[in-house]
C-alpha cells in the first residue's frame, strides 16, 4: 500500500521501498529525483553526522539514471531497481578502498571480488556508497 502523502523533498527520503517502487511505476517519481535529494540530505547533514567515508555522487546518479531508462522502458531489473542505498565500510566493492572504519589502515588493502550488482544480486540499486563503520571493524 502506497502513502497518500506528497513526494515533498523531504518527504522523499523517507518513503519506503514499496512505496517508491510504486512511485517510479506510476511516473510520479523518478530514481534520479530520489538520489539527488539523498544527496543533497548527505551534503547538509553529513558534517554533524559523519556517517561516510565516501559519497559517490557521480555513480549514483549514473545508476539513477540507468534505472530510470529501464523503469520508463518497462523493463526494471526487478522491485528494488533505482532505489538508493549504502554500503558498510567493511564491504569490499571494486574500486574503492575498504577501510574497516580506520583512518589509518591502507587503502585497497585487499582487492575486491567483484562489485555489488555482481555478487549475486539481481537487482540495480543506487548506490551513494561506503558509510563509517567502528574502527578496526573485522570481517566476519
């Protein structure tokens, strides 16, 4: 069930899954829109929070935008297409460094596998990229 509330800016930010997936069926809402105020939020919040060690902001929009291709085409790649998301520090992802929450550990100190879309998931998410982590965090 979708809300009856408006897709106010701020709003955006907090709908659920369900209901942006509805959102971008029905064309009132686009997957670029949704990742731009994500990171316009990031922008105005991030100095009191420091909840990232990187934003991605390029990417995101780029798979916002991809998604948005296949949502008007009518071919999603399935119900979490173009939704946005981060990805813990401690997740290796191609191209990026995988900190474990320390400032101080080497960058690219293990190399990734393989990037997010390709470890099984069938899905195409926005994502916005690393958020901190606790230091030293240890793999599982």
């Amino acid at each position: 069930m979708t809300s009856d509330l408006p897709a106010t800016d701020t709003h955006i930010c907090f709908l659920s899954l369900a209901d942006l997936g509805a959102r971008y069926r029905d064309g009132s809402l686009s997957a670029v829109a949704v990742a731009e105020r994500h990171l316009q939020r990031i922008v105005s919040l991030e100095p009191h929070l420091n909840a990232f060690q990187i934003v991605d902001r390029d990417g995101a929009l780029a798979a916002a935008r991809e998604a948005d291709a296949r949502l008007r085409a009518g071919k999603p790649r399935g119900a979490l297409d173009g939704a946005p998301v981060t990805i813990k520090d401690n997740v290796d992802v191609a191209g990026f460094p995988t900190r474990h929450g320390s400032t101080t550990r080497a960058q690219g100190a293990r190399a990734p596998l393989r990037t997010l879309p390709d470890a099984g998931n069938s899905h195409t998410l926005c994502e916005l990229r690393h958020t901190t982590c606790r230091a030293a965090a240890i793999d599982p």
